[in-house]
C-alpha cells in the first residue's frame, strides 16, 4: 500500500481536533504549539482523552477535553525528562568514577585491556574497538581527542592504550554498563558493593537507566509508558517494585542509586512537587502508588 496522506495546514489540524470534540479556547495558543511542537507529538498525549482509544478510530475527544489538557500533559512530560536526566547524570558519573576506580586498585591502570577480567562469552576486541573509535586512537581521528587523552598520546607509547580514568570518561554510559554486565562474578560483587546491591541486580539496573536516559535525551515520552527494559527486582526493594514496567520503577532506581551517590539528594521532592504543579495528571498512570510519598525509600 503506497503512503499517499498530505501534510495538513495548521488552521485544518486545529478544525480535525474540534470536529473531533476538543475544546480550543485560544487558537493563537494551540497554532503557536502545533506549530513548535507538533501534531503528531501532541497526539501521543491525547490518546486518554479519546473514546476507547486502543480501539477506537474515530479519535473522538471524552466530554469537556481541552487542548490544555493534552498540552499540561506534554508539559510536565517535559519537566519529568529534564528531572530524569539530572538523576541519571550524577549516578552516571559516580558510577564511571567507582567502578573505574576500584577496578584499577585491584588490578591496574589498564585493566580493562585483560580479557581475564570479563567472562568468556564477552565480545572484548568489539570493547577495546569502541574505546579506541572514542577516544580517537587512530592518528587520523586525532583531532576529535579530548585534551587529557591528547596529553597522553604526546607522552607515552606503552600501553597503547591511556588508563581507565581517562578512557571511561569518554565512553558511552551504555558502553560502561554493558562493560561492567560482563565483567567475572567476583569484580562486579567488589564494584556494586559501594552501592549496596548484588552484583546483577546493579548490572541490571544500570542497563535499565541508561534506556532511561536514551529515552529522555531523544524527547521520548516517560509518562503512561511501559517500560520494555526491566530492572531485576532487589530482594530489599522488592515492595516497591511490583511492577518493573511503569516508571515508578525506573523512580525507585534513581532514588536508591542517589541516596548513595548525594546522600543530601532533593530528588524525592522533585517529584512531588512536579506532580502537585500538575494536578491533572494522573500518577497512577506512572505506576506509583498512592501513598508513595510515605513510603520509607521516599523519606530524607
């Protein structure tokens, strides 16, 4: 079947959207978002609002809907992607720093070149090719180096390759928490023993996070999402995660990671009080329950 919709004039968008039953008190307003933001971005959060909208294709609107509505949506969307990102950010470079660090203590500046170290089945020479395409080894990449990586390459010469700490500040967070997956039973139990957690279950956490992050770097949808990357339900947080799918969940894990990482963390706060900015939305619909607030993880 050959694709053979036209793009639709803003003035046409905002005429289907009150044909459909949405209330648009300020043209000006809704023309000025679908025109920055966009149609098909807003629709994602208007699928609610519709009658039976899993099944439904007339898109019709539920009585009363308004464009604020779906806009308020979109907006505190919006603020929760900049909230997460915060988060991940700084259990992102703890965790670079702890596991890079502690690595090095017990077995070296350049650990990570030792196949040893990982399990049989880790694919390590596609490892050592992802440091070396990131950090510009090859002298044909040497101008995107970063300046301590071009410090070292003016140095030294042996190994070819700089120290752990300058390499894992460049690489990808997904790259580290794949790294860090497939490290031997016994170096993972050393590395997530500073976060309190089982080996695995940081593994799988740290996997869980950075979907996370990817997800809210590219402007993806956090709210009313299920959430196909799960993380591993600890034994000592196992009443809060129920249901590994919603973002309560991926909540859980941030909180617990930054209550080791910035003990004095607000995060917690930040949460509440995006959602009493933005009382029309539905924390349900996020997995979390409804006295989460006074939950013991939740508490300074």
């Amino acid at each position: 079947m050959k694709f053979t919709k036209p793009a639709i004039p803003l003035d046409d968008q905002i005429a289907l959207l009150r044909s459909r039953g949405l209330t648009i008190a300020d043209e000006g307003r809704a023309r000025h978002y679908l025109r920055f933001v966009g149609y098909y971005r807003l629709a994602g959060y208007a699928l609610p609002y519709q009658v039976n909208y899993n099944a439904d294709g007339s898109h019709r609107f539920l009585d009363g809907v308004s464009f604020e509505d779906i806009l308020d949506l979109y907006v505190f969307d919006r603020k929760l992607r900049l909230a997460v990102m915060d988060a991940v950010e700084r259990i992102e470079v703890a965790f670079r720093a702890q596991f890079s660090q502690t690595m090095s203590e017990l077995h070296g500046p350049h650990w990570f070149m030792d196949t040893v170290h990982f399990v049989p089945s880790y694919r390590h020479d596609k490892f050592i090719a992802r440091i070396k395409d990131d950090i510009g080894h090859d002298t044909s990449r040497a101008a995107m180096r970063q300046t301590f990586i071009k410090h070292y390459y003016d140095k030294y010469g042996d190994p070819g390759l700089p120290p752990s700490w300058m390499v894992f500040e460049v690489l990808s967070f997904g790259t580290v928490s794949l790294a860090f997956k497939s490290l031997t039973r016994q170096n993972q139990k050393v590395v997530a023993k500073a976060f309190g957690l089982d080996g695995a279950v940081l593994a799988s956490w740290l996997h869980a996070l950075s979907y996370l992050r990817n997800l809210a770097a590219h402007h993806q949808r956090l709210w009313n999402r299920t959430y196909t990357i799960k993380p591993i339900q600890a034994k000592q947080y196992a009443a809060e995660l129920p249901d590994t799918t919603r973002f309560y969940a991926q909540a859980v894990m941030a909180e617990v990671l930054l209550k080791v990482v910035s003990p004095d963390t607000h995060w917690a706060q930040r949460l509440a009080d995006l959602l009493a900015e933005h009382p029309r939305v539905r924390a349900d619909r996020l997995g979390f329950p409804a006295d989460w607030r006074n939950r013991p993880l939740w508490k300074p």
